[in-house]
C-alpha cells in the first residue's frame, strides 16, 4: 500500500508537472518571439495601458494598433507581392491586348523584362497598376483577388502569399485584440487587394483595412447597382497619406502603431504625439538566411539611415528578425 | 400566524407580478415602436439573420447596419444642424473679419439673412462651409465641435442638438447591437463633424461614421506633427457616393440600411441588391405636432414621390414617424 501511494504521488507529480509545463507555455502570448527587449517593450506596454490601477490606462475603444502591411506583416521581396499580381494579370489578360506586344511597358514585361518595363519610370508603373486594378467592378476585382492569392505561388519560396506572413506579428495581432484592442492594417497596398484575404489570414476584417485606392463609380449594370474601379488615383496611404488615411478612416489616434519603412515614419510620429503611453516599433529585415536582409540600400521597403536615427532618437523599438524572433514564417520549424 | 403567512404569500406575488412585468418590459427590445408593420418587419428581419437554423442566417462578422444620420437618426429642420453650427461660426469668426460686412454670403448672414446668402447658390453654401470648418487643424475642429455640440440650442426646442435624437432609432441601435450588428453611420453631413459625439449620443465609435470630408494635410507644427484642414472637397457621402463610401470606409455590404430621403436611394439599392435577408427602411417625417411633416416639397431632407413609387415597388418598409412610434424625442413623455 506504502509503494503503491508513493507511486501514485510520483504519478501525481509527474501529471502536475506536464500541466504547469503546458500553462506556462498557454501563457506566453508570443512564444515565437525570444526573451529580449523588443518582447519586454510590447508586454511592459499593454500591461501599462491595460490595468485599471495604471496611470497610464486607456480604456478599450481607445485602444488602437495600426501595422503596416508589406514587410511589417508578410514579406514583401523579391518586390512588393501586389506588383507580382499585376504582372500576373498583364500576362492573363494578354491574348485580348494584341497591342501590347508592341506597346511599353507592356512588350518588356511580356517579355519578362520588368526592369526594361520599369524604364519607364512612375509613369509605366501607373499604368500597368491601372491596366490590371481598373475597368471592372468591384466585385469582379474582388474575385480576381481571391482566385489568384488562392493559387499565385512565391517566386523564391514557392509557397502562397499568405503563407509568407510573419509568425511572431500574428501572435502580437491576437495578443493585443486578447488585450481589447482593435487592430487595423495602414497600408500603401491597394485597399481592394488586401481586404479579401485579411480577416482570415490576419483576423484583420475588412472595415479595419486602410489602404491606397483607386476611385469607384456607382452605375446600374443591367438593372443591378455596381461599383466600377476607374482608372483614377483617389489617395495613396503612404508616408504623409498614412495619418490622412488613420484620420479619415478610424478617426482616433493609435496607442500603439508597426512599421518598417520609410514609408510608416509619420504613422509613427503621429501615433507617438498624440501622448500618453505609446509604443512604436519598425522591422528590420536583417536575416538573410531566413528571410533576407535589406535596408537603407534597398529600393523596396528602404529603412534609411535617417529612419533608423530618429527611431534611435525618439526611443521607437527595433526588432531584429534575426535576433528577436525563434521562427519567421509558420512554415518554419 | 396564518394570517402573516398569508400576508407574506400575497406581499410575495405581489413581487412576482412586477418582477415578471419588468421582464416583459425588459424583453420588449423596442418600447417606443408601437405594435405594427415597421416593428414587425424589423423584429422578423434579425431573426431571420440571426437564427443559427435558418437558412438566411448571417454569421455575425457580416451583419452591417448602415444609418443616415439627418432625419434618420437625429432631427433635421429647420436646416441641417451642421449648417447652424457653420452661422454660428460665422458669427463667432465676424470680429477677426471685418471685410465680411461688405462681402457676400457674409454680410446677408450676420444680418440674420439666410435666405439672402443662399441666393448665391451652392457656391455661398460651399464658402461658408469652407470658411467655418477648414483652416485649422483635426484636434482644434474637434474642439470646436465639441464646445458647440455641448451648449447650442435649437431654435424651436431650446433643446441640445444631441436631445433631438430619436428615441425608437436609439432603441433600434441598440437592439441590433445586442444581436450581434456592427452599426455605422452612412451620413452627407462633415465626418469630423458628427465624430465628436456619436459615440457617446448613439453607441458609434469614429471609425464606424462615414460621411462627407474636405482634405487634410500631415505637417508639423512647432515640432508636433498636425494634420491641417483645407479648403479643398475630399468626398460627398449622398445619393450615388454612399454606396462609394460604404465600400471605401466598410469593405462589405450591409444588409440593413436606413435613411429617409433622397439622398439615401442607393444606399438602400445597394444593400437590397447583394441579395439574400435584407431590411431596408425609410423614416417619413409625417407628424406636425411632435415633430415636423414634410417630404416631396421640402428642400430639407426631400423624399420625393418618386423615391416612395420606389420604397413600394421594392419592398422597402415607411416608417410613419406618426403611427409607428410611440415617442419621438428621449425628452418626450
């Protein structure tokens, strides 16, 4: 009977400990993210802002977070993943442009020569993005989106898009909205590319998605109301356009905001002078092996000098992919 | 002993009676519609979308509800209340201009003419607008609407503007809220206008109005990031934009919509038009001696006879302000 207790104590112990093993674990929020400073700052900011006691409270529908997208939240190299869509599109709908074969951008591009096509400068870039976004209904383009991100494999990787999205970022979107906060993308990214796919891939919805945007037109198509997508600029959600664009869609200031260009500076100026506490932090892609490295040279998600000098000076968190997160992508092991 | 047992048992059901009373009350989700088609046709909607076995069910993430806000959810006469917000301004700004006593729409409005400074057309409309709501920043209008919405009154009432919301459309929020909706203003009235005080007067936070904007601009001030108001028209959020701001702003379709004017036609076409449950409602302001009665001849919040040959042939449900509620204002007994 003595051995018998004794063993079952043991099996008791063992049990308790396989359980407080698993809570621990349970209560990590952000397990893919390594013990360190930009770990320490996220959870030191939402315990501020989120205890009752604290001075520095705020009360959950103040409580908003705003990420940038391409590079903040999913990858963005070789070049921007919406860049890769238009190609795409130039290439499927080619067979009823005969014309392109002559025609630049379009001839490079068909050709498979995008820096040829990009000769073309600002002006070649408009009009693929305008050949390939406009000219249909919204509901249409939205089908187009969804068809081709089902599908569209990475160049490098060969996986899907939404597979190519950052693991730790995912666990900080659900950590904070856990925390009552409501999480919107500030993105340079077309509006109408991203809000396909959001929610279930970020758990971001569609009305929380703030983007650049072509203008729509209301007209009745066979007795039934559409919105066709024309070919006109109607706001770019980038650098200055990004507190224009927080400002006309959520109409509060963010506590918190997430970046990693050039392109997120005055998203994160403005999120940081509104006061109280606040937390702003810029990726830095610096991990070539898993993911790649880039930075004040590159053309794509450039992180200048200049940047990474203010976020030093204004006390913004780095986080260094190669040392602040355990595993980039899902996919990872 | 007998007889204070007795006592007790009455003095029990006494209790019973009211406490099943306020229940009934308590369940009644809409107390200040009266029994008939406008309740019925709402109360049968949300069950229809909400009702896991029903074959019209909605998952919540998808259940919008689009309200106008002039005549729809708050009162609209004489004159929009935003346009007596901008007089005020005018006669508030009169001392640092004194060039507006010979300038026109200036000079007939601080004369008290209205009428006079509206024979300049919507280019007086739009000068006015522009003179009292641009040239400051998005922190010092809100102020401004604030001070304003917190002690003006209505000429006729003497009431605060935020008092001269309707109660059964109060209700009706709330009770769509409980079932899971997300509510959004789809107003043509100024976005950062209506801003400062829907959340807390209607239960809508800033990021769920949509509504008519002029530009801003990022810049700094003194070493503080602003965002300036200009005088330049961003969005009219009426007639054929609502739908185009509904897109832009939600991302989704909704499947409730209410409005009460012209002006609210294709927000209602729209939402009728993604097929599936829908409830598409117009308020008609039919009730002279507790509210007002105007429709086809009114400039003010016009519904035509044309747009109630449409409400008829679709569907579309009038509420009579006269028949179907039973309060009109929160203040009315």
């Amino acid at each position: 009977m003595k051995a018998h207790s004794n063993l079952s104590l043991l099996g008791f112990a063992a049990v308790a400990l396989v359980f407080v093993a698993t809570v621990a674990r349970a209560q990590d929020p952000l397990p893919s993210w390594n013990e360190g400073l930009a770990k320490k700052a996220i959870v030191a900011f939402v315990e501020r802002v989120t205890k009752t006691a604290s001075p520095d409270f705020v009360p959950p529908a103040e409580r908003i977070a705003t990420f940038d997208n391409d590079g903040t939240l999913w990858a963005e190299q070789p070049i921007y993943f919406q860049f890769l869509f238009a190609l795409d599109r130039v290439k499927a709908l080619a067979p009823q442009h005969p014309e392109w074969n002559e025609k630049e951008p379009f001839a490079s591009l068909l050709k498979g020569d995008v820096k040829g096509a990009l000769a073309g400068g600002e002006r070649a870039m408009l009009e693929i993005v305008m050949t390939t976004h406009a000219g249909m209904t919204t509901a249409e383009f939205e089908q187009i989106v969804k068809d081709w991100i089902a599908t569209a494999k990475h160049p490098k990787t060969g996986r899907l898009y939404t597979e190519m999205v950052y693991q730790p970022m995912l666990e900080l979107l659900a950590y904070l909205r856990a925390n009552g906060f409501k999480t919107f993308i500030v993105s340079g990214g077309g509006i109408e590319f991203m809000r396909p796919w959001t929610e279930k891939v970020y758990g971001i919805p569609p009305e929380q998605v703030v983007g650049s945007s072509i203008k729509t037109k209301y007209e009745m198509q066979g007795g039934k109301p559409v919105l066709v997508r024309l070919p006109e600029l109607n706001f770019i959600d980038d650098k200055t356009g990004k507190p224009v664009g927080i400002n006309s869609h959520i109409g509060r200031r963010p506590i918190a905001a997430f970046g990693n260009s050039d392109g997120d500076q005055q998203m994160l100026e403005w999120t940081q002078a509104s006061g109280g506490a606040r937390l702003m932090m810029l990726v830095h892609h610096d991990d070539a092996e898993r993911e790649w490295a880039y930075g004040a040279e590159s053309k794509i998600g450039t992180l200048s000098d200049a940047l990474m000098a203010e976020a030093k000076k204004q006390g913004w968190v780095v986080i260094s992919m190669k040392n602040d997160w355990k595993r980039i992508f899902p996919f990872d092991k």
